[in-house]
C-alpha cells in the first residue's frame, strides 16, 4: 500500500517561513512527478508547486521568488520551503506524487493534507 505522510505544518507570523515535508511509503518501483498543492476554506484546491523526477520546477505566480520546491529521490519526499508567508497563504498543503507500483502503471496518490495558518 502506498503512503504519502505530510509534517511541517503550523502555525506561523506573516513574515515568517516554514518547510513542509512529504514521504512517499510503499512497495514501489518509482516516484515521477510530485506535487504541492494548498486549499484554502470555501476555495477549490489549487497547484502550489510541481518538481518532476529530473527537478524540472513549476510554481503558481503567486508563491514565485517565495516558495521554493525540492526532492530526494533515494528518500522519496518531496520539499516546500515557505518564505515571507503572508496571511493569504493559510490553507491545507497537500502533497500528491505519480508512484508506480509493481504490476501496475502509474498512478496518483496524495497525502492527508497538513494546516499552515499565517497569523499574528
């Protein structure tokens, strides 16, 4: 079975910065694509970040020059480092990967989501 866990979340002053982290668990063969994505309440769920397997990034304009993607491959997890958090970037983060299993093609698995509020 496959499991993507989310920590890093919290709870943070505008300003401020915080690094979230995602680990892909599981018997698989590998891990292409991951991805960053934030819903904040009464919103749509909306891309945050994308790094494929070669580190090629991807960033929504509004988190460009703030938050910046990253991966280890032999751990399988996936980064976000938050920088100048402001209070319009509180949300759930989750993290998505394309993993493929043994005896499968590639599919889309995500992770239960983890709380950033940016207050004072």
């Amino acid at each position: 079975q496959v499991q993507l866990v989310e920590s890093g979340g919290g709870l943070v002053q505008p300003g401020g910065s915080l690094r979230l982290s995602c680990a892909v668990s599981g018997i698989i063969l590998s891990v292409g694509t991951m991805y960053w994505y934030r819903q904040a309440p009464g919103k749509e769920r909306d891309l945050v970040a994308a790094i494929t397997g070669a580190g090629t990034r991807n960033y929504a304009d509004s988190v460009k020059a703030r938050f910046t993607i990253s991966r280890d491959n032999e751990k399988k997890t996936v980064y976000l480092q938050m920088n100048s958090l402001q209070p319009e970037d509180t949300a759930v983060y989750y993290c998505k990967a394309i993993v493929r299993k043994i005896g499968s093609g590639f599919m889309d698995y995500w992770g239960q989501g983890t709380q950033v509020t940016v207050s004072s």
